[in-house]
C-alpha cells in the first residue's frame, strides 16, 4: 500500500513581535499529521516518515507550483488573507479630536 502525502503550499505569517514587512519566502511542506504515532514508552510523537521533515523554499508560489507538479507531488496552495493597516503616527494618540477619549 502506498501512502500519498500532500504538501501544502504556504507564505508564512510574520512574527508578532515585529511590525515589519519583510518578503518572505514561499514553502513547500509536507503533511505531518499522517504519519506520527505516539510512542508508548516516553509518550512521545514519533515518525518514520522522513518528508514530514522536510520543508522547501521557494521565491515565488509559482516556483514552488511548478516543482510540485513537475515532480508529482499532490500539493493545495494556502493564500494568506490581506490586512489592512491603519496607518496613523504616535502622536495621532494624543490627538485633540481623537474620537475614543484617552484614559489613564
């Protein structure tokens, strides 16, 4: 019996500790939910399952799209939803016509 993996592919989220905007990179990761069992001994997850170890980067989605399909591979692309950021300054919070009243 053989077992096809999926790979999703994906552009992570930005930490949240930074506020930057940086380009990130695509990847290509495997699944890693199929193939892990919990060892009873130590209670731990195992896995003999080597591709759930592996995660690819890529430029581009496109890139990473093409290497899937050139190479087989049953993939599902993951988009990231649009933020939309108020841009506004530091010293729009100590405004005069500020609408929600500043409290301390």
């Amino acid at each position: 019996m053989e077992l096809r993996l999926f790979a999703k592919i994906y552009k992570p989220a930005s930490s949240a500790m930074t506020s930057g905007r940086s380009k990130q990179n695509w990847l290509l990761e495997f699944d890693k939910s199929l193939s892990s069992n919990i060892d009873p001994l130590t209670g731990t997850k195992r896995s003999k399952d080597a591709l759930s170890q592996v995660t690819l980067e890529f430029k581009s989605r496109d890139e990473a799209i093409n290497y899937a399909k050139s190479n087989n591979i049953p993939h599902r692309v993951i988009e990231r939803e649009r933020i939309n950021r108020i841009k506004r300054s530091y010293a729009d919070n100590f405004s005069y016509d500020r609408k929600i009243p500043w409290t301390h």
